[in-house]
C-alpha cells in the first residue's frame, strides 16, 4: 500500500503543473534529486522515487540549449516516475508542463527550499509507509524508556499502566497499541485516534487519563525499547533471579528486551516495572549490576 499522489498535492499545498493518474501512488520513502539523470546518466536510476528539482538542477537546465533542455525533460519526464517536484517555487521551463501532460505524469511545484522539503516529505512518507502492527497492551513512557506491557487479558495491564500514571509517568495507549518500525531498528508507538487519552479499568470503566490526570500525563507516541510481560505466577516456571542478560523478542525483525514480570497476590507490579526501566536505562549507560556482582565472585575465587 503505498501514498497516493493527490494526498501529497493537499497535505504539502503543491501546485500542480501537470496532472497523473489519480491512483498514482509512491511506494518508497527516499525522493532523488534528478541532476545526473538530466546530464544523461541513468544508470542505478531508481523511477519508483519521487523526483526533486531544486537550484541546481534548475541551473543545469538553465545552461543547456533550448532544445537540449527540452530532451533532458523528456528523457526524464517519460520514464515511469510517480511525480517530479519543483523546490523554490522555480519557473524551470514552460515545455516540462506540455511534456508532463503528454506523458500523463504529476509535475508538481513548492515555494518551499530543497533541503526543508526533503526533510519534510521523508519524514512524512517514513511514518506512512512504515510497516506496521497492532498489539494488545498498553504503552508507558517510564522515566523516559518506552515500556510496552503485554500479557493474557486480564492479567492487570491497565491497573498496572494506571498505577504508574498515578506515579507521574506517561500513557501512550491502552488495550491497542500501534507500532510502526521507522527505520532499521526502530519501533514506535502510538495509541488508536478513537481511543487516545482512554483506558478501560474492570470494575469501573472507561476513564480518561487526560480528563483526570491533565495532559502532563499522556504523550502521542513514544520509542519501544523493551517489552514486559505480565503472566501468572507459575510455582514451576523458572523466572530470572539474576538478570545478567536479557531475554528477546521480535517485533517486526528487531529484536528487543524481554522481562516476564510473574503476578501475585501482594506484588507490586508497577513499582516493579519502574525498577526495571530504571535497570535497563542504567544497563544502556554501561552498568551492569548482575555482571559486577559476577565478577566480583570471579574475583574472590581467583
């Protein structure tokens, strides 16, 4: 699935000097800057991108001959581009609108500069077309390290997720969160638009955390950087007394932290979750207090 073009034209307010198909669609995040492939050089041209033409593309083209300026547009122009974007509200040359519309292609102009719309169509297209799933679970920013708390229905998600808000930490979302994977090994995530701000308590309902707790307590999105799972406490499971090394679990190809949190009468679950995001923030900073105290017994048997 990819960005349709006419949803570019209105969210970056593009003036249109040729019009395409209406289903024409991007389907990849980087955009190319064509000045190679108007000197004639195409090899390594991927025509999936969106391509920009900005001051020095433009000064090219101002250089060349009428009628080689009007064979480097056509060479590019009728290559299967999704769109060609003109950065500077640049007057580039008035033959491109009549050979964008004789090959039905989207020549589209900002008055935005190159490097800020670059910038802005790529982030934009990174979030769109970012692959993506749902999970059941709640997110929570925990002293700044993005915690995700999964586990059986009904375990005490949400209960636990309240405490910590009650604590001064940050909801992102309950019940359903959306993870996007931006980048090689990044996962971010959001909660749902129709129930942002909500969480569902049993026995009580649904409450809003920015109604009761203020916006202080909620953020739109936040890095996933370990994952924690409430399951029951099982007397024949072997739970980690140690923590030298993290368990892992994938997430859309990256693998991150994973911390089985068993759950009984009596435990504090939410105080345990803020200890653990303190531990794995201080485990990043390059302490590791299981593997000094492996040491320090390494030591006294030397």
């Amino acid at each position: 699935m990819g960005v349709k073009v006419t949803d570019l034209v209105d969210i970056f307010h593009l003036k249109i000097l040729s019009q395409g198909a209406d289903d024409t669609e991007i389907s990849l995040i980087e955009s190319n800057r064509s000045g190679l492939q108007l000197s004639g050089f195409y090899d390594y041209f991927e025509e999936k991108r969106i391509q920009l033409i900005g001051n020095a593309e433009n000064g090219y083209l101002q250089s060349l001959s009428p009628e080689a300026r009007q064979q480097a547009l056509e060479e590019l122009i009728s290559r299967n581009v999704p769109c060609i974007i003109i950065t500077n509200g640049l007057d580039v040359s008035s033959p491109i609108e009549t050979i964008g519309k004789k090959h039905g292609r989207w020549i589209l102009s900002t008055t935005n500069t190159t490097s800020r719309f670059w910038v802005d169509i790529t982030l934009y297209l990174q979030s769109e077309l970012a692959e993506s799933i749902s999970q059941h679970g709640d997110l929570v920013d925990v002293y700044g390290v993005g915690v995700l708390i999964t586990g059986k229905s009904g375990i005490g998600k949400s209960e636990t997720a309240l405490d910590l808000v009650r604590n001064g930490h940050l909801l992102i979302a309950d019940d359903a969160v959306m993870i996007k994977k931006i980048g090689q090994d990044l996962l971010v995530g959001t909660g749902s638009e129709l129930t942002k701000n909500l969480m569902e308590i049993r026995g009580i309902g649904i409450i809003n955390i920015n109604s009761l707790f203020g916006k202080s307590a909620i953020r739109l999105q936040q890095n996933i950087e370990i994952v924690m799972n409430l399951e029951v406490w099982n007397e024949s499971t072997y739970y980690d007394r140690v923590g030298e090394e993290y368990e892992t679990i994938d997430i859309l190809g990256i693998e991150l932290p994973y911390i089985r949190i068993p759950v009984k009468p009596g435990r504090n679950i939410a105080a345990i979750v803020e200890i653990a995001a303190l531990n794995y923030r201080q485990n990043m900073m390059g302490y590791n207090a299981a593997r000094e105290l492996s040491n320090a017994i390494k030591n006294l048997s030397k």
